[in-house]
C-alpha cells in the first residue's frame, strides 16, 4: 500500500492556485484576486485519488520573511515539509513566477511545476520549451491550465512520482565566492540537518535572515565566523548579501528564458494590454472607473433594484409569506400578542431586511464579474499612481475594495500593509465603502424615500469613496501619519472572459451570508425590539402599550407629546414603550442633523449590532402605528363598525409603502419639513459612523490596541456627524429654511476641512517597516 501523500500549492499571486485546488479537490473555494485574500492555507483530498491531500498556500513572490503571507507559505513548506511541492507557475508571467521557483528547488522537497494558464500562452502563439527547462531546474513540468480543467491529471500522477521518488537538486549555482561562502555555512552551521535541507537553510544564513538565525540559535562563535565569510563575498561584489542572492537569481532566470521562451510578436501588444492602454489611460482612467461605479450601483440600487425589492416585500413577502401566516395563524385562533410578534416584530423586521436579497445578489453579482474578469485589479493600480502623489500607496484601496462585501475581510486585507502608520490609516477608512449589509440601508433611502433615484443611491458610494480620499489626504498630513507611501506592486492579470461558476458562487456566498444573518441574528434582535417597543408604562401601568393606551385621555396624551416634543396628533402608544422613553433623551443628539426623534435614534443604535438593523428597525417601528386605521364602506365613504360597535380595523394598502409613507412623515416632521433631506443626512451618518460589531472587532484585532481602536472609531463617527451636519444644515439653504447658527458652524466645519485638505505636507519621515 501506497504512503498518503501530501502536496503543497505554491505559487504567485493570482497564477491560479485556488482554480487548481478547486478543479483537483472539487470544492468551492472562492476565488479571489487580491493579495491578503487567501492568508489562511486550506486542505483538501484530491478527487478520484486515495489517500492525496493537497494544501492550497497563500500566494507568494519569494520565500523571505517581509509579509504576512511568505510567513505562513515558509513555515508551511519548511516546518511541516510535504512531500512534494505543485509550484504553479503563469505562463503568460514566466520571469517573475520562476523566482519563487528558484527557491522552491532549493528546499530540498521534490517540486512538480504545473505550468499554468497555457490556454492563453498558445492563444498569444508564444512558446515555451518545457524539456529543456525542465532539464535547466531539475524538475518535472506539466503543463495545465486550470480553468479550462486540462493537465490536471497528468500534474496530480506527477506529483504522486515525483513524491514516492528522488528529491529535486538545484541545478543553479551562484557565483563562486558566494558558492565560497555557502560551503563554510553549511559546514559549520547546518551539518547536523538533513542533507537536502542543508542548501536552503545556508543561503538563508547568508542572507542574514533574523527568523532563520533565531530558529538555528547558533553560537556566537559561529555566527562570527560565518559573518566574515559573508563580509568577503559583500566586498567582492560590492553589494549587501541578500540582494547579491536576488540579483544572480534573476540573471539566472534571464538566461532561462533567453533559452526556453520564444514570444510570437514582440512588438505586438495582446488584447489584454490594448484594454489597459484605454482603462489605465492617465486622463480616462478616473472617469472610466466612475462611470463603471456609476453604473454597478445604478442598475443594482436605482429604478430597477427598487423594482425587485419593492416586488420582494410586497407580492412574495407581504402577500405570501405574511398574509398566509397571519391567516393560519387567525385560524388557529392564536393569542393577539403572538400574531403581533410574528406579524409586526419578525416579519416586518427579518422581511423587511430579506426584501433587499434579490436587490443585493443583482449588485454582488456584477462586483464579482468586474472581480473576475480582472477590471477591480486595476483599480488599486489606478488608484496608486493617481494617491502616490498625495503620499497614500494604493495598497490602501485593496481593503477598500474587499470592503465593497464586507468590512471584516476588508480590514483584514489591511495586513499586507507593511508600513504600520499606513495599516492603521487604512484599517481607520476602510469601512467607509458601502458594504453589502449598508446595501438595504441604501435602497432603503433612495428607493422609498426618494423614489428608486438611482442618483441618490450612487451618491451613497462616492460619498464613500470621498471620505477614504479625503481622510487619506487630512491623515497624511498630521504628525501621526506622515511619511512617504510604500512601494507598491501589484501583478495585474490579463483580462479574461469571467468564468461564470467563480462569479456565481461568489455572488451566492456573500448573499448567502446575509440571508443567515437575518436569520439569526436579525431574527433575535427583532424579537428582542418588538418587545421593547410594545410593551411599556402608560400612565402609570406596566403592560402592553396598545392596550394600556387611551385614545380619550387627552390630558394624558398631552403630557407625552410635551415630553416628547412633538405636536399631541404625532403621539401614539409606542411613544411610551421602554424603548422609545430610552432612546428619546440621546435623540437630542441627532436633532442638529434632521431627525432627531426616538425612532431613527434606536435604527442607528441597532445598526451597529449589523448595518442591516437599520432597516429591520424601521420596518417594526413605523409599521407599528400604521395599523390604527379604521376601515371605511367603500360606497358610502362612512367609518365602519362591527356588530358590538367595535371600530373595523383595516390593513392598510400595501405594507412596504405604507412604512415608507410613515418614514417620510417622521423625518418630515423632525426636520420642519425637509423630510428628504434629513432622511439623506440619516443616510450618510449611518454609512460613516461606526460600522457594526464584528468589523469592530477586526479593527481591534488589526490595530491591536484599545487606543488606537477607539481613535478609529471616533474619528468615523465625529466625521460621519461633521458631513451629515453639513449636508443637513447647508442643504437648507437650497431648500429655504436656513438656521444661521446651524449654517454658521456647517461653513466653519467645511472651511476647516477644505484647510486640512490643502494644507501642506509635514516634512515626510523614514518609512516605518513593521517586522
Ligand atoms: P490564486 O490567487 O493563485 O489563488 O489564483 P486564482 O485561482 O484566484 O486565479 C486568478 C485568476 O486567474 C482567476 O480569475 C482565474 O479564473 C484565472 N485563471 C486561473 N487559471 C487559469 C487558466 O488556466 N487560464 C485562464 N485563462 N485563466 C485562469
Ligand atoms: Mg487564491
């Protein structure tokens, strides 16, 4: 019987490792194109072999110690060593991929290359000699392309061979007082390892690599000794020891490619590169990039997006789902506050959430066709050479692009941020992009309250791709964050058709997603809110608002409209539940921005549970006193009564429109009129502020310090209010209603910003590199 075999993935970035762990273990990982997606390795047993796993690594340039993903990949690779190692290599990228393989060869494991993406290189009629490279570095080459499902098997007998047989020797040797140097160090500090480690380990040595030195723990003595060996080859060359190592590699490789690779057409540019020359054109790239935005949230969000989630909440939610439960649960003959739970606390709340899912699969489905196809790439790319200039890498739009899903991945995508002053600046503004669950509060506004304006909801994006630049800039000038931007680099990789599968299942994972939170905990904390807002002290007795409440005692009635501060005809019964005697005193704080009333007060408070909350918030709040309606005889136009002489209640038209209805009027009222406006500003603060728990969380987690987490999430919500304030206050003026003190500070809050935005640099500091 055959020993289990375990293959290791190994590869650059984007050269296909997650297409090829799919197609060889059948699973359903997702592929994502940025670096900092796949951090964590995963496993997995190839298909229709026994006993073969294969373990998919992050991807990597080389095998140094500088970012979080080389670390895992090495440790990986030389602390559990697998038995053979499946290096992918792009074949339309073949001089950069080679230099991981160089050292992968070194390792002393036997390395398969499965060279990849060959669909494309015979498409561009390139050719590459694969025996004679092959031969050059002393391994097996297979050539594959994942996506098309080809050479698989052929990369998987391989690796079985290449596993049960003779471990791969480099063929490459360096110059000779480098090959000088690594003969004393393999003999006086790594004698004792296995033989085929001992190569790799010494050019590590060589290279001063701290986390192999303290590995090794070598005495003084020897580590002297070795370091004048390494003095003698600096000096013969003239340069430090670890890029003497990179640069012969990469003649090395040079000289491979002059042998093995022929291009058709030099001079010819391939498809790919005449789309880049358009969509990463200087002047057009900006203009091209929002257009594109513009038009992914327009389809998703505007006229079309509404159409679907209005269609979701009133024919399949509203009719189906509630109506048939509201009716079965009558005919059981159920108790009145269990019907109101089920019906107004569960439905309007989890519904009211699960109505935007079809509106939000349309829009993660198109960001995972831009993903896919290759576009989103560019955009960091774009963006880098645009925010060099203002000191901010592009490496800070990668986060925020993750972020367009959701905030915790995009925070996390944050750690391939060498410097520590950007990592933070960048963990602080990420969450300002729409994610997904930012999505309903989005349709929630521009679709109900604003009539499906796809320009509002595309205003909801900008907005946030505004605050990330405009943070970047104001942060960049401050003591605390000043310095010259990192390099950057990122591989961009060719256009090509979107596979549909990958896009689907992206799409259905994110989507999927939120469908569980609305399921969990959405679920419960709509329970959770149905109860706080229906039950509470009227007049002096505890118990359910609705039935405590007396229409007639306008005494009564005029004391709660005094205490909340509204006209005795807006009062209703839940303005005595705990929630609303709660949320009432800290809705003060919100008057300035529009609407500072109890209900959209607790909507923002509960958003940060998650973002989704807002709207569930809404759907139970101003449902509840919608339903007050006394039926009329439709001939006669009178008010109806039953046989007892019992007001006939009746539903009101159709659910969805009448919460809006009721929303509308609400911030109408609190905001002397401008009901549009407040409920815009209502909008942009929700977006900016501080994001729900769990990105929290990850901002925690990333900044590893409760100081600068606080500082975060301050410096969101303090802007969120500066911006919805002066959205508010100086929209007035167009609007007729100025409040000049209001108007006052909007104008100084906006001089001081445009000051910080213009202000010059701070002399730039050394860059930080965090270890
Ligand atoms: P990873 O970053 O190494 O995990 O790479 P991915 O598996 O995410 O692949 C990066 C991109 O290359 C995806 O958009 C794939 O669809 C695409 N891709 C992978 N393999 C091939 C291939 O053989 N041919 C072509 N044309 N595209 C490929
Ligand atoms: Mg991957």
């Amino acid at each position: 019987m055959d020993k289990p075999i375990r293959i290791a993935l190994a590869g650059n970035p984007n050269c296909g490792k997650t297409t090829l762990f799919n197609a060889l273990t059948g699973t359903q990982q997702y592929v994502g194109n940025w670096p900092g997606v796949t951090v964590e390795k995963k496993e997995g047993r190839v298909r229709g072999q026994k006993d073969v796993t294969v373990t998919d690594l992050p991807g990597i340039y080389s095998l140094s110690p500088y970012t979080l993903e080389e670390v895992v990949a090495r440790n990986y690779l030389i602390e559990e060593r697998p038995d053979v190692i499946l290096n992918i290599v792009d074949g339309t990228n073949l001089e950069r991929n080679l230099y991981l393989t160089t050292q992968l060869v070194e390792l002393g494991i036997p390395v398969v290359i499965a060279l990849n993406m060959m669909d494309l290189v015979n498409r561009e009629g390139d050719t590459i000699n694969t025996a004679e490279l092959s031969r050059e570095l002393g391994c097996r080459i297979v050539e594959i392309s994942a996506l098309k499902g080809t050479g698989i098997d052929e990369a998987v007998s391989a690796c079985v061979e290449a596993a049960n047989g003779t471990k791969t020797v480099p063929q490459h040797s360096f110059s000779g007082s480098v090959e000088h140097a690594l003969a004393h160090i393999e003999e006086s500090a790594v004698h004792d390892l296995p033989e085929e480690q001992q190569r790799w380990y010494a050019i590590k040595i060589f290279e001063r690599d701290d986390k192999v030195l303290s590995k090794l723990g070598l005495a003084p003595a020897t580590l002297a000794h070795i370091e004048e060996d390494i003095k003698a080859a600096e000096k013969e060359l003239d340069d430090d020891a670890e890029s003497i190592i990179t640069n012969e590699r990469y003649v090395y490789i040079a000289g491979l490619m002059k042998g093995c690779y022929r291009k058709k057409n030099k001079s010819r540019l391939s498809v790919s590169d005449k789309i880049d020359r358009i969509v990463t054109n200087r002047i057009l790239a900006l203009p091209i990039f929002a257009l594109v935005m513009w038009l992914v949230y327009w389809i998703a969000m505007g006229p079309f997006g509404s159409f679907l989630t209005d269609w979701t909440n009133d024919v399949f939610g509203g009719e189906w789902l509630e109506g048939g439960t509201r009716a079965l649960l009558e005919s059981w003959g159920a108790a009145e506050w269990l019907t109101g739970l089920i019906s107004d606390g569960i439905f309007h709340g989890v519904g009211a959430v699960l109505g935007f899912v079809p509106q939000m699969l349309v829009l993660f489905f198109m960001l995972c066709l831009l993903e896919d196809c290759g576009y989103m790439a560019r955009i960091a790319f774009i963006m880098d050479r645009i925010f060099r200039r203002f000191g901010l890498s592009g490496k800070s739009f990668i986060p925020m692009l993750v972020g367009m899903g959701c905030g915790v991945p995009g925070v996390m995508a944050s750690r391939t941020i060498e410097n520590e002053r950007d990592r933070r600046m960048t963990i602080m503004t990420t969450c300002f992009i729409p994610c997904g669950a930012k999505m309903p509060i989005i349709g929630l506004i521009a679709g109900a309250l604003f009539g499906g304006s796809g320009l509002v909801a595309v205003s909801a994006y900008f907005i946030g791709v505004a605050a990330i630049i405009v943070s970047g800039i104001m942060l960049k000038k401050t003591k605390m964050f000043a310095g010259d931007p990192a390099p950057f680099v990122m591989e961009l990789p060719a256009y090509h058709a979107p596979s549909m599968g990958n896009v689907l299942r992206g799409t259905w994972e994110r989507g999927w997603s939120f469908i569980k939170r609305a399921g969990t905990v959405i679920l419960l904390s709509s329970i959770v809110l149905w109860f706080l807002q229906g039950f509470g002290t009227v007049n002096g007795r505890f118990g359910m608002v609705d039935e405590l409440w007396d229409e007639n005692d306008t005494a009564y009635i005029a004391e709660v409209a005094d205490r909340m501060g509204v006209d005795a005809d807006d009062v209703t019964a839940a303005d005595d539940s705990i929630l609303a005697r709660a949320a009432q005193p800290v809705s003060v704080v919100f008057k300035p921005l529009g609407y500072g009333s109890w209900k959209p007060t607790v909507a923002t408070v509960t958003g940060l549970i998650a973002k989704e909350e807002v709207v569930s918030t809404f759907g139970i709040l101003y449902n509840y006193d919608a339903k007050a309606e006394q039926a009329v005889d439709e001939e006669t136009g009178e008010l109806l009564f039953d046989e007892d002489g019992e007001p006939v209640m009746e539903e009101l038209d159709e659910e969805g429109a009448q919460i809006w209805a009721n929303v509308e009027d609400d911030f109408n009222r609190t905001s002397g009129g401008h009901g549009k406006l407040a409920a815009y500003a209502f909008m942009i603060f929700n977006l900016l502020c501080a994001p729900c728990f769990a990105a929290m969380g990850a901002i925690k987690r990333e900044m590893n310090s409760a100081k600068w987490t606080w500082f975060a999430i301050g410096y969101m919500c303090l802007l969120a209010y500066a911006v919805a304030f002066m959205v508010f206050q100086i929209g007035k003026v167009f609007a007729g209603g100025v409040s000049v003190i209001g108007l006052i500070i909007a104008l100084v809050l906006l001089a001081f910003l445009i000051y910080q935005l213009f202000r010059p640099y701070r002399e730039s500091q050394k860059l930080e590199i965090r270890q």
